[in-house]
C-alpha cells in the first residue's frame, strides 16, 4: 500500500464550479502537506502548503488538512479553464534540513469553458 | 519561474549509455533533491544532497549516482541506461533558512530521457 492515495481522475467540471481534490495517507509522522500543480510536461508549481492541521486560504484556493482522519483536500473556487492541470498532494516530516517528499499520483481536472 | 535551473530539458540516448543531468538550485537553498517520474510510478523520490553531503536515498538504482558540488549544484549520473529509465527526471531545492525550514520543495522544469 502506497503512503499517499490519490484519485487520478479524470475530473472534468464545467467553468465557475467548485472543484474537490483529495489526498488519503497512512503516515502519522507527516507534518507537512503540499499541493502542487503540474501542467503537462511541465515541473511541479507549489500552490499552497499547511503545516499540521487546519485550513489555509490563498485567494480561489483552500487546503484543509485533518489528521485524525489522514485526509486532506484542495478546494477551487470559480474554476478557470486555466486551472486545467494534474494537481499533485505530496506530505513530509518535519526536517530542518528537509526531507523527501511523498506524491500522490496525481488527479488530472479539466475545466471546460 | 522558481529559480531552480535544469539542464539539459530533453536528452535521447541509447540503451547502454551513460548521461549527467545537472540542476542549480535556488540561490541560497543548500538542499537539493532529485526525483523521478514516470506514468505508472508518479514521482518517486531518489536522493537528497544537503550543503555538498548525501542526507537520504529513496529508490535510487545502483546504475544512479549523484553529487552536489561546493557551489550547491548538483549533478545525477545515469548508466546503463535501459529503456525503463525513460523517464522525466526533476530537481528540487529548499532552504533550511525559512520558516518552514527546509521543508518546503521548488521544482525545476526537469528533463526528459528518452533511451531508445
């Protein structure tokens, strides 16, 4: 069983809607949790971290992290056809001097106009 | 643009050959890490490189070596190559130096092997 579970997708939603990403772990040592986005053949863009749990809120973004759980999501708001990408969670300990990060596979939204 | 420079972005080669992929990291950020990305396998992790020493291995082949060198580029050595080793092969960097010390990863925009 992989560490991190994550739905591939497609997800396909039309513009302006909510869009729901999710990430599951197994890990109870992560304390670190990444979204990044990928376009294709592109590298990973960091959008939003949180450290622990709690919510976070960056503009049409929201992450959420629940530890009881081992659950954590990527809200869109007002979905653009820009946000067309492979959305990737990725979680780690906590290092001072960094350590790997563990990737969902990925889940791949459209947005159509 | 993160600031973390790969080079080159696509390599071909033939099974049996050897290729260096370089990465810059951001200014300042003395971790690097270098990862892998394949369709079945997502991004695995292969080996971290912190201020010139090697900090942790993932799922690094023995045919992969890699080092960082006094000006905090890093360097990952293929050999051997097969055709499973096509892949995109993606640096990163961060900076024990933030406040979320070095837990924080920037991506470079990676290079593509392609071993035929």
């Amino acid at each position: 069983q992989k560490e991190v579970e994550q739905d591939p997708g497609p997800l396909s939603v039309p513009e302006g809607a909510i869009v729901s990403l999710n990430c599951t772990y197994s890990n109870s040592a992560f304390q670190y949790f990444m979204w990044y986005r990928q376009y294709s053949r592109k590298g990973p863009e960091l959008l939003m971290y949180t450290y622990s749990s709690g919510n976070k809120e960056d503009g049409r973004f929201t992450a959420q992290v629940d530890k009881s759980s081992k659950y954590i999501s990527l809200f869109i708001r007002d979905s653009q056809p820009s946000d067309s990408a492979t959305y990737l969670c990725a979680m780690s300990i906590n290092s001072n001097s960094g350590y790997a990060l563990n990737f969902g596979k990925g889940t791949s939204l459209l947005v159509t106009p | 643009d993160s600031g973390v420079t790969q080079t080159p972005k696509h390599l071909i080669t033939a099974t049996g050959q050897r290729v260096t992929l370089r990465c810059s990291p951001r200014s300042g950020d003395l971790s690097v890490y270098w990862y892998q990305q394949s369709l079945d396998q997502g991004l695995q992790f292969l080996i971290q490189y912190y201020n010139g020493e090697e900090r942790a291995k993932g799922n690094i082949l023995e045919r992969f070596s890699a080092q960082q060198f006094p000006d905090l580029h890093s360097e990952l050595n293929l050999s051997s190559l097969e055709l499973g080793d096509s892949a995109l092969y993606f640096c990163a960097s961060s900076d024990p130096s933030s406040t979320s010390g070095g837990n924080i990863q920037y991506f470079g925009a990676g290079t593509r092997l392609s071993v035929l």
